[in-house]
C-alpha cells in the first residue's frame, strides 16, 4: 500500500465518522424516519420477491423492520403464491462470512460476534431482494459502510446476486465519493427524499 492508498484510507474513515456523528446527532430523526418507512412502503408496491433480507438497525441506522413487517402482512392479505418472508442477516466472524434467517417480530433472538441481535435457530433462507444500511451514498450507487466489507464479499459470493438496495437519509448523500475497485455498486438508494439511485 503506497502514501496515496494510506490518504484514501485516512479520509474515508474520517468521512464515515463524520456522517455516523452527523446520522446520531439528526433533529429530525422520526420525520426523516416515518418519510423513508413511507418510501420504502411505496417502492415496494409492485415488487414480485417473496423473500427480502434486511439488517437490525445499530448507530442510528434507519430501521427497515417495520415496514418489512407491514409489507409481510400486506402480502397474507393479497393471497401471494409463495409467504413472504423477511431475513437477517448472521455474520460468521472467523470465515467472514453472511447468511439470511428468517425474521419475525418476537422471533428468539441472540447477540452475533459484534453484539448485534441476531435470529436464534431459524431457517436459513435466500433473498432476492436486500436492503442494505448506508452509512453514506454517492452518485452511480456506491455505499460507505463501516469498513468491514461483509456486504462485498458477501454479495460477490451469491449466485444469483440478490437485487440490492440502499436505505440511508437525505444526509448521508456525498457528491464526490469515490468508489474503491472492489465496491459493488448497489442497485437502488432509497432515502426519505425518495429514490436517489437509479436517477
């Protein structure tokens, strides 16, 4: 790694703790977050996947949950061909590596290798369709995450790739963000202004 890949690195941890200071710090946190559960709701109208993975909100992260709850319930009411089912994710620290089980609200729960709630003993289930938490977000729908290159390594390793989408607020967008070789570009950015990425 040369001085410039040290640079990079440098600012973009500074840039991720800036946005995470400025996410947890927000006024206007529950309009933003009832504006997004909205969003969200509407852009799901429509959308054939019967299985949606998701995340559990840490850091002053949007919480996806409860209008994937809502979505999951619509779906009963409509009489779909297939459940819908809702995934979090499991992370294996030692090989790096993420898997989907299945949610649902009072589903037994236990805390991963990081401390984040995670399902306890449910089914391994495969998305088609992933939301995905943006620290912050920036023109051709590249992602800032925490660092940690889950998201990455898992999504290069899924075949078929799910169909990936970022949820994050109107103050995570940074106009110049550059993309680092092995970011994958996510398919949709949602926010509580509405759908950012594809423009």
């Amino acid at each position: 790694m040369d001085n410039s890949d040290d640079s990079k690195a440098a600012q973009k941890k500074a840039l991720r703790k800036a946005l995470l200071d400025q996410r947890l710090a927000m006024p206007d946190r529950l309009q933003r977050a009832d504006s997004l559960q909205r969003v969200m709701r509407i852009w799901l109208v429509g959308r054939p996947d019967a299985v949606i993975g998701a995340y559990w909100p840490i850091k002053g992260e949007f919480d996806p949950l409860p209008a994937l709850h809502r979505w999951k319930e619509d779906g009963e009411l409509i009489d779909q061909p297939q459940p819908r089912r809702i995934g979090l994710p499991v992370v294996n620290r030692e090989h790096k590596t993420m898997t989907f089980h299945a949610w649902y609200p009072g589903c037994p729960m236990e805390e991963d290798a990081y401390g984040i709630p995670k399902p306890k003993d449910t089914e391994l289930i495969v998305p088609t369709l992933l939301f995905v938490p943006c620290v912050g977000y920036g023109p051709g729908g590249y992602r800032l995450g925490y660092g940690g290159g889950f998201y990455d390594r898992m999504l290069a390793s899924l075949s078929p790739r799910p169909f990936t989408v970022g949820l994050g607020f109107g103050t995570g967008f940074v106009d110049d963000f550059e993309p680092e070789p092995h970011d994958m570009p996510l398919d949709a950015i949602l926010n509580d202004h509405g759908v950012v990425w594809p423009v």
